[in-house]
C-alpha cells in the first residue's frame, strides 16, 4: 500500500492522471494549485489550494489520506483546523456511499491514476537498510544531470551554512550585540580546536575577550598569557624559561582583570596527533591574534583563498619549534626516532600549515562571510565565500568516501560540505521526497511508466 507521505509528494507535483478528473460524488474537479504543503504536522496537509469543483473555484485547504476512513482513525471529525476543508484526497475510497463524511466534503480517490512504477521505486527505497537509498539508481552523475547536482549541491552548501552554522553565528551576534570582530574571533578559536577540543576553545575565547589582546599588545607575549593562563595550562612549576615567562606575565594580568581561569581537565590529548595538541593549537591562535585584532575585517577585504592564506601566515615563538608540550622536548614526545606522521623529531610547529588554513576557512570565515552578505543583503559576499568554498580541496573521511564509491566525487569542499549534508539531513532520515536527487529519480519513474 502507499504511504501518505508519498501521496503527498504526488498530489504536490501532481505525479498522477489528473485530466478527467471527478469527485467520487461525480463533480469534475480542475486542480488550479495544489496548495502550500503544511509540514509542521498541525492541521491540513495542503493550506491556501485553489481548486474548481463543478462549476465553483473553492479556495482552502486539502486532506490526503490513504484511505478515506483515515480521517476518523486520525480523529479529524472534531478537529477545528479542518474547517476550511475543501477537498479530501484519498488513495482508496472506503467508506459507505451514505456516510457523513462523503456528505460533508468532497472527496476525489486516486486509486488507478498513480504510476506503479513510482510506487514500486519509493517502496524499495524505503525498505533499503543501506543509508543511500537510491544508490542502486545512481551508477553515476549521468543518472541525474548535472545541472541538477550543481544547484542542488549549492543548495545544500547554503543549508548547512543557514543550519549548522547559522545557529551558532546568530548566538554569538545575539550575545556580542553584533560585532562580527568577536565572533569572528570566537568562532576562529572554536576552528583551532577541532572536532575534540571545539567546545574548549569557544569557552576559552568567551572568557579572554579580545580587548584583553588589544589593550595589552605592547606587552610581548602577552596575547599567549592571556591564552594559555585562560586555559588553566599555565598552572605548576615550569623548568623552560618561556612557560616560567607566560606564568609570571599570566599571574599580573589575571590580578589586573581579575580573570578566572578554565578547569583544564577539560582538554582533550589522547589519540590527538602531536600537531593537535591544545598546546600547539593554542600557540598558533595566540600568533593570529598578536598579529590583528579585526579579523573580520581582513576577511571582508580578500579575494582569493590565497589571500586568506597569507592572512593566516604567522610565525610561532622559536620554542614551539622543538616542543608540543611545555617542559617536555619533542623527542620525549614519541620516546623514538620518528614520529607517527613522519615528521621530523628536530622540528616541531613553526607556522599555522595549509589544511590548518583550509580547515579555519571551511569552518569560521568563509560561513561567517557568506552569513555577513546574508543579512546584509551583500549578494557578492555570499557568492565570494561560495566560490572560497569552490577553490578549497575537498574533505577526506568516511562520508566522502561513501559518495565516491556510489561514483559521486567530492571536487572541491563546497561538494563535501554538501555531499555531508546530504547524508546527514536527508539520506539518514529517508527525506527522499525533499531530495532533489530523489524527487528527479521518482518523476523518471512517472515518465517511464
């Protein structure tokens, strides 16, 4: 039997024989619009339809059901948001010629007028226990023309930048009372911490505003201070001068502005490579800081992913490159020869490296630009944080993978960012009737059959 979801995905796009259409009381019915599809689950399932019944153009909603005694098994009859009914659409009509219902709307059955092909395709679909459900339909880019991948892959980039993204940037703009300097700030230092240590960062930033950076850039090293002191790592006795330095410069501000330090049980280190260690992480944003206040800014003026490189050159302190960790030389860091990514023990972190930079532009500045041009209504913002997007290499991990092997490549990461969307908020809750890939597969069905 059909789902209701599907009768609604057909009656929208009207996926069915509609001329010589009747009521099941023998009314000719001209369907003018189907009406907006109500999907917050009150009230009918189609609002503000025009529909010419007989001679009279009714203008209201429409209820679809599979079968027409749905309506009481839904409980309908006493419902007020079904007052303005002025069709109800069925699948099978099964209720007595006589019955009230029948008497009270008018109702048209589709029972005959529905491909089964279409039917057959959605029904297989949802009965898959693989993610992508259409994988079997999709032997390549070709089962779907390109122009409908490209749109709908820019789609999906904006939704996951409106939804994922957007969430967080309103917070902050909410709470910083919209300075995009500080969110810019907040949502950069939430980048360095990755996956493991996001949530840190963003804790450290909100409790070091960047005015304490501001205010005391004559003082050397004390944008690190103020970061490393924040995050509860500058606590014990230190054998290295630089970490005995950031102490003492630490315990002067922290008595200056009365800061309170994180808990730093909080960081995360296990199963983290050395180069992601809070500590290095921390050293880089620190050098990203004491080099500009406004980022933003800066952001707002480049061109080219290039241009947010350069930005994002900074050098780091000479002692980060022979340590990960404070007080402990790199070498002691692995306890031989090699470290587990082949880097060399002699030389740590110098610099902020290029999938760094690509990270910090995929997850704070090319969202925060596009969302700037959103709310300003700045089109050319929003189509240069796109074409950012577009100039970056594709992500690597399972996901992307996935899509590859069903021969769905990620070209550059405006195709992952999508592409991780597209799994996460469509294929994994079975949303194939609002996929634009899924509705294309579905109205072939139609066509062919």
């Amino acid at each position: 039997m059909i789902s209701e979801k599907l009768l609604h995905f057909i009656w929208l796009y009207r996926y069915f024989q509609h001329q010589s259409l009747h009521t099941v009381q023998g009314e000719v019915v001209e369907i003018l619009h189907p009406g907006i599809w109500n999907q917050d689950g009150q009230g009918p399932d189609f609002q503000e339809a025009r529909i010419r019944i007989g001679s009279t153009l009714w203008v209201g909603d429409v209820e679809i059901h599979v079968r027409s005694s749905d309506w009481y098994r839904h409980q309908h009859a006493a419902d007020v948001h079904y007052q303005k009914l002025i069709l109800h659409v069925v699948y099978e009509q099964d209720l007595a010629d006589e019955d009230s219902l029948l008497q009270r709307f008018s109702c048209v059955e589709l029972k005959g007028r529905i491909s089964r092909s279409m039917i057959r395709q959605y029904e297989a679909w949802m009965q898959q226990l693989q993610p992508v459900v259409c994988a079997g339909s999709l032997t390549g880019p070709a089962d779907v023309p390109q122009l409908i991948w490209t749109s709908w892959k820019e789609r999906l980039l904006a939704e996951r930048w409106e939804e994922d993204k957007g969430r967080r940037i309103r917070q902050w703009l909410h709470h910083t009372q919209e300075d995009w300097e500080e969110v810019a700030y907040i949502l950069t230092a939430r980048s360095f911490g990755m996956n493991r240590n996001a949530d840190m960062f963003e804790a450290l930033a909100v409790h070091t505003p960047r005015r304490l950076f501001a205010r005391n850039r004559h003082i050397p090293g004390a944008t690190a201070a103020l970061l490393f002191g924040q995050a509860g790592l500058l606590r014990g006795r230190f054998r290295d001068d630089y970490p005995r330095y950031l102490q003492q410069l630490y315990a002067a501000l922290q008595y200056k502005y009365r800061l309170h330090p994180l808990d730093p049980s909080g960081w995360q280190w296990k199963r983290l490579r050395p180069a992601n260690f809070p500590t290095i992480r921390l050293a880089q944003l620190a050098a990203l800081m004491e080099q500009s206040v406004h980022l933003f800014s800066r952001w707002l003026e480049a061109s080219t992913v290039e241009d947010l490189r350069s930005l994002l050159q900074v050098k780091l302190p000479d002692y980060w490159q022979q340590h990960y960790r404070f007080d402990v030389p790199v070498e002691q860091t692995f306890g031989h020869h090699d470290s587990p990514s082949g880097r060399s023990l002699t030389s740590a972190i110098s610099a902020i490296g290029k999938d760094m930079m690509d990270h910090l532009i995929l997850n704070a500045i090319a969202p925060l630009v596009w969302w700037y041009g959103k709310l300003r209504l700045r089109d050319d913002l929003q189509q240069k944080a796109m074409d950012w997007m577009q100039a970056l290499p594709p992500e690597h991990n399972q996901i992307i993978r996935m899509w590859k092997q069903h021969a769905i490549p990620a070209l550059h990461a405006a195709d992952s960012q999508a592409l991780y969307q597209l799994y996460q908020q469509y294929c994994l809750h079975r949303r194939c009737l609002t996929c634009a890939i899924g509705h294309h597969l579905l109205r072939k069905a139609y066509a062919t059959s």
